[in-house]
C-alpha cells in the first residue's frame, strides 16, 4: 500500500515544483527575425569615381561571389539623369555610391578615427568606412567572415543586421619629418658593395628599394635607413619596423604572399611591417610602384610643417597583372621554388625535389583536362613538351640532374608556336653556310650567319651591330647567294640568340632599309623580361621596342618565342634549342650573355652548333644537362648528344662556354665571328688580356679547322675540314 501512496504523490510534487522553478526564472527572450539573401541574385555596385584601389576591392567582392553565381555582374553607380536608385534593386554596395543606403550604413560610424561597415539594408548589402582602406577591410571581412557562412548559395543573417568595426590601428610612417621604418630587401639580391640610386649594376629589386629611398629622401630632406634582411644576433626581426621589399628573411613576407595569386602582386600593413610582395620580380617592381603612388597621395602637412603619413594597420592592396596566363592545373609534386618574368608574356614556375613520374602524372593531369600535346622531346633523362588549351600555351619540362620541373605558360595569341614537322620542299640547290665579316673598326664585336636552304630559302642568324654599312653588305650577300629562280630573296627565319646590340643591330636597319625588298616568314628569339635585363648591367631597355618596329616595318608577321628542349623545323631543317635565358632561374642574370640562346640544327647531313655568346654559367647548365647522353647516328655507331661537325665559338672568342662544354661538342671545324688578328691572340697560348684557355683548346688541342671573320666565307655543306674546294670568300 505505501508503495501505492507514493507512486501516486512523487508526480505531483515533481508538476508543482516545475510550475514553481518556471515562474521564478527568467522571460523568454524571443529569437531574432531572420533573412535570408540569395546571393545568385545580387549585382556589385562601386562609385562612378572610384579609385583603381577601390575598383579592385569591388573586383574582388564579384569574384567571390562566382562560387555563387559565374555570370555575376559589377557596374558604376551611374544613374540616367532623373532616375532614382531602386531599392529594390539586390546590390552589393562598395565604398561610398549614390544608393542612400550607403550613407545610412554609416550613421552609427564614430565621428573620429577610421571604421568599416557592413550591413544588409533591404535587398541592399553595404560595405563602406570612413577612407579607402576601412573600405577595403570591410571588403576582407565580407569575403572572408560572411561568405564561408553562406549555405547552398544563401546567405542567412539576422534582420537589420550591421557589423561595425572596432576603431581601427592607424600606423603612423614617419615621426620628426623623418621616416620610422627601415627599408629591407634581401641580402641575396645585392651584387655590389655599396648600392645606391644611380648604380648600374644595382639588382632590380635592390634599385626599387633605393627608389622609394629617394622618395621618401625627397619629401622628408633626409635619407631613410635601407639595408639587407640580416640582423645582429641582438636584435628581433618581430620588433623592427620595416618596409619589406620583395623576398625578405620575414614571417610578414611569406604570410602575405601565400594569399596572391599567380598573378597579383601589392602591399599589406601587418602589424609593424610594411609587406611588398609579388611572384616575380617584375611584380614587385609594380608593388614598390603602387606604395609609393599610395604613400605620396597619403602624405600630409600641418601648420608647422609637420609631415604625418599613416596606414591602418591590416591595410591590403592587391592589384592584378593581366597579361599573363595562370588559370591552369597545379603541379602536385615536389616544391614550388618561385616564380620568373621570363619576357614576352612568359611566366616560369619552378619546382624542386620532384621526380620524372610526378612530371609525367602531371602531363596526364593536361591531357584529362583539356590540354592538346603540340609536341615533345626527349634528350636523356630530361624530357621536354609543348601543350595548348583555347586559354593559354604551357612549356612543361623536366631536368634529370636538377630533379626540377619548368612550366612556361602565356596566354594564347602572345606568340607564335613554331612547326615541330618538317616541311616538304623542293630541291634547288646544295645547303651552304656563310659567316659574314663585320665592321671590326670598333672592337672585336658583331656576328652574322646565314644558311642557305635546299630550296633557295635563307636562315638568318643575329645579324650584327649597327656600326657601318653591315646591313647594306648583308643585303649584297643575300642577292650574292641566292639561287630562286624567282629572284625573291625569301628569308624562311631570322634567329635572334640575344639583345646585345651587335647582334640585334643589322637586323633592324635591314628590315627599316630593305623589308619591303624581301620576304622574312618569321622572328625566332627568347629575351628576357626588363627585370634582368637591369640585372644583367645592360639595361637596353629600347631593344625590344626597336626589334617589333623592325617587324613591323618588313611585315614580319609571326614571332616566336623557343624553349629549351624544344625540336622545331624552318622549311625541313631541324633546329633544337638546347639552352634560353629561362634556364637561368633561380640564379639571377648579373652579366646579359647569360640570356643567349643554343642552338643545336641539322642541315646537309650536318650537326651545326650556334652558341651566340653564352658564357660559363649556361656553359656548366648545358655540360650537366647532356653530358652524358648518346644518340645513335644513321650508321649506327653511338655519339655523345653535344657532339657537333660545325661550332661557332663563344663571344667572339672571348671568355665564353667552358672548355669542359668545347670538348663535349668537339668540332672540328670552328667558325670565329672574330677578325684575324684578335683570333691570334686570343689562340697565341701566351697569358694576356685576349688569351682564353678553351680558345687555345680548339685552336690547338683539337686542332679545329678555324674560320675567322676577316672576310665573308661560305661553305657548302658537308663540309670537310680543310677542304678548300668548298669554301668560297
């Protein structure tokens, strides 16, 4: 019975004490109202007066909001006259439009210091601040914060939802007229004791750093602290303000470059740091452009004469280079190294400590998305192909000894890819090859080539410089030799290997004199960007304007850019490029003949090897890279790849490849763009300031038949050494 009494006033206890403990607690605080944004829907609107910054950070909102919608749409704030906003309208409003819903979201913005806002308003999302930069870091906490919270394209907030930021860090550049940030570049980059603003041979890099030096010397009266990345034991990078230019020893530095992209390059503010950051030197070039442009604009001057110049700390200011491809498959193996300005449009990424099966899971990785191989080629171990997509071209090949992988892309339409077939000719004459003499009047200097093809066609190589009458000889010679029935003098391809001006020369003032007179099919070259060129000490930079003003007056329509590795055709010649300036990367181009292209071709039966004037450093890169590979001859018999019938020697015979390189290629027959007297000396084994070890090898050791360049020489290929009866002059 007890145990009935009790099952029956346990319940009613536990009931009251509920009603109890209920009307004894807290209201119920009612759930905040919802929305729910469709953000497939929504269309960036900017000012009709928008800074490029603010453009870009407008940009920036439509690209993230392509995950949600592809077609998504960016305009002005522009209005027909006597048209009102709609506010019905769904827009994302960036930066100060003409929507009032722009202004309303500022209203619980502090009269002083700097903020951002983001609300939603209606159908309108709002993203503004006090300046610029609080606009653009309203711009981060949308992409970055709101975004991710997004579901199946929805974007769920609560109903008049307004996020304002906390007073935003301002960082203040300089205090006492005098800059507090000290500028660092890396120690790696300097190749000269004591860089200054004028310096020649100052590194690209290095010479950007001195030019915001200069700026800022020029504003304040006083020259800012500029150094390397090292430090004394004692002191901590963490605490050091600094302006970071380029790939410093620095946290700060990778941080922010891990958040660009290929092809995007700018400045953060991050924490004491000023971050200037790109992929390639040529970025960040353009980075120290747009700080400076930025710091210039921010400087400002009070009633003493007191200059103030501040950021806010988080700031962000990220531009893009449009001009390049990089929308394409990553490579998954080993480790990206960097990046390279490889010229004409050509970016070069390079990746260590991989292997060949990652290299080769990559091509396979193209060819399922898309890409169409064009060609490929295998020296040895190291394997070389050519692939095109309708967005872009890419240069994928691998290097044995280095364990790396170069992937060259540009997008399509910046050149011309080259004919990797031979073409069916007819037969009009013997192949030739000619070394024409040069105006030797102002040193030893200049270098010129011509083969003559089967079928009456000329290949022309560099051309010489722009001292004298060589243009006009060249033309002499052209009509001298050629056997058209037709008379057309038909030049089937001009080969640049470098810049130098006694090389790039003739080609101009032939093409400005005599392009009307003859037919040029197309320019083969690989130059390198300005970036090395302003390594290199030689910054000729008027070199390339010059080379398509040269094209353009002959109505050379295809231009070329080869690859090493890369086996193309001119009419049924084959040519194999063995080395270009984008070998060069990751060591930086201090002397300009480090950007001569090699060039291995095959003409009447015969191994013919153009070395325009390489120097040692692409001499050790080639010697490690073929070395050891054979190829079989139509005999059968085995010869080493390097193995050459003809070589033209190095830089005139000055200090050009190794004899390591010579002995490889061994010629026995050398053609010397060098007049008689200084190939004396430069052969004589007497230790001066023309004697070169590897130019007494060939002359002496390997007893090359030698032809200088005192007079105009052709022979007729197969050429024999020594055979005189081929050899006309």
């Amino acid at each position: 019975m007890r145990k009935n009494i009790t099952a029956i006033i346990v319940p009613l206890l536990l009931a009251v004490l509920a009603v109890i403990f209920s009307s004894c607690g807290p209201e119920e605080i009612p759930e905040t109202p919802k929305i729910e944004l469709d953000l497939a829907g929504y269309t960036v609107i900017r000012p009709e007066s928008a800074s490029k910054n603010l453009i870009s950070g407008a940009l920036e909102v439509r690209k993230s909001l392509y995950a949600f919608n592809e077609g998504a749409l960016i305009s002005e704030d522009w209005l027909q006259p006597g048209v009102s906003p709609d506010d019905a309208a769904y827009e994302i409003l960036v930066g100060k439009t003409n929507r009032p819903q722009s202004e309303e979201a500022m209203s619980g913005v502090g009269a002083d210091g700097a903020q951002y806002v983001v609300a939603a308003i209606g159908n309108k999302i709002v993203i503004n601040g006090t300046n610029e930069d609080a606009v653009l870091l309203g711009v981060r906490y949308f992409i970055d914060e709101l975004l991710p919270q997004a579901k199946e394209g929805k974007l769920t907030l609560d109903e008049g939802f307004c996020h304002i930021s906390d007073a935003l860090t301002v960082v203040n550049l300089v205090s006492d007229n005098k800059l507090t940030y000290n500028i660092v570049y890396s120690q790696k980059l300097d190749n000269i004791a004591n860089p200054s603003e004028t310096s020649d041979r100052t590194d690209f890099i290095v010479s950007k750093a001195y030019e915001l030096r200069s700026m800022f010397n020029e504003v304040l009266g006083n020259k800012p602290l500029t150094s390397d990345d090292w430090l004394m034991p004692d002191l901590v990078p963490a605490e050091q303000t600094e302006i970071l230019v380029g790939k410093v020893d620095r946290e700060e530095y990778a941080g922010f470059l891990s958040e660009l992209g290929f092809n995007e390059y700018g400045y953060a503010v991050i924490g004491n740091k000023i971050v200037i950051a790109g992929w390639t030197e040529t970025d960040i070039g353009l980075a120290c452009d747009m700080f400076a442009s930025q710091a210039r604009s921010l400087m400002s001057k009070n009633e003493n004469g007191e200059i103030s110049l501040t950021f806010l700390e988080g700031t962000r200011r990220i531009a893009k280079a449009s001009d390049r491809y990089t929308d394409f498959p990553a490579y998954e193996g080993g480790s990206l190294y960097g990046l390279y300005d490889a010229g004409y449009q050509n970016i070069e990424f390079y990746y260590t400590e991989t292997t060949q099966d990652e290299y080769l899971a990559y091509r396979a990785k193209l060819e399922n998305e898309g890409f169409r191989l064009e060609a490929e080629n295998t020296i040895g171990n190291n394997l070389y192909a050519t692939y095109v997509s309708n967005k872009g071209m890419l240069y994928v090949y691998y290097i044995e000894y280095e364990k790396a992988v170069r992937i060259i892309s540009c997008p399509t339409g910046a050149y011309s890819l080259p004919a990797f077939q031979p073409e069916n000719i007819t037969k009009i004459t013997e192949p030739k090859l000619t070394q024409m003499s040069m105006n030797y009047a102002s040193g030893n200097f200049g270098m010129c080539y011509i083969l003559t093809l089967e079928d009456g066609s000329f290949i022309l190589i560099d051309g010489g410089g722009t001292t004298g009458d060589d243009h006009i000889k060249l033309y002499s010679l052209l009509q001298e030799l050629n056997e058209r029935p037709d008379g057309k003098i038909v030049i089937a391809g001009w080969i640049l290997t470098h810049e130098h001006w006694d090389h790039f020369g003739v080609f101009y003032n032939f093409c400005r004199t005599f392009g009307s007179k003859v037919t040029i099919d197309g320019f083969y070259c690989n130059t390198a960007a300005e970036s090395s060129v302003y390594n290199s000490g030689d910054p000729n930079y008027y070199v390339k304007e010059q080379l398509a003003r040269a094209m353009d007056s002959a109505g050379i329509k295809k231009k070329y850019v080869i690859h090493s590795g890369q086996k193309y055709y001119i009419r049924n010649v084959e040519l194999t490029c063995l080395y270009t300036q984008e070998d060069s990367y990751p060591n930086i181009i201090h002397l300009f003949n480090e950007t001569s292209m090699v060039t291995r071709i095959v003409l009447g039966g015969q191994k013919i090897m153009i070395l325009g004037d390489s120097n040692d450093k692409a001499s050790d890169k080639m010697y490690r890279r073929y070395k050891d590979v054979e190829i079989t001859e139509a005999d059968g018999s085995r010869v080493g790849f390097l193995k050459c019938d003809i070589m033209q020697v190095a830089h005139h015979g000055w200090n050009g490849v190794r004899l390591n390189m010579y002995a490889q290629i061994a010629a026995p027959v050398a053609f010397w763009p060098t007049p008689e007297d200084q190939f004396r000396k430069m052969t004589s084994g007497i230790t001066s300031t023309y004697y070169y070890e590897a130019d007494n090898y060939i002359a002496n050791t390997l007893k090359a038949y030698s032809i200088t360049a005192n007079s105009s020489v052709t022979v007729t290929l197969p050429f024999k050494a020594g055979d005189p009866q081929t050899v006309r002059g």
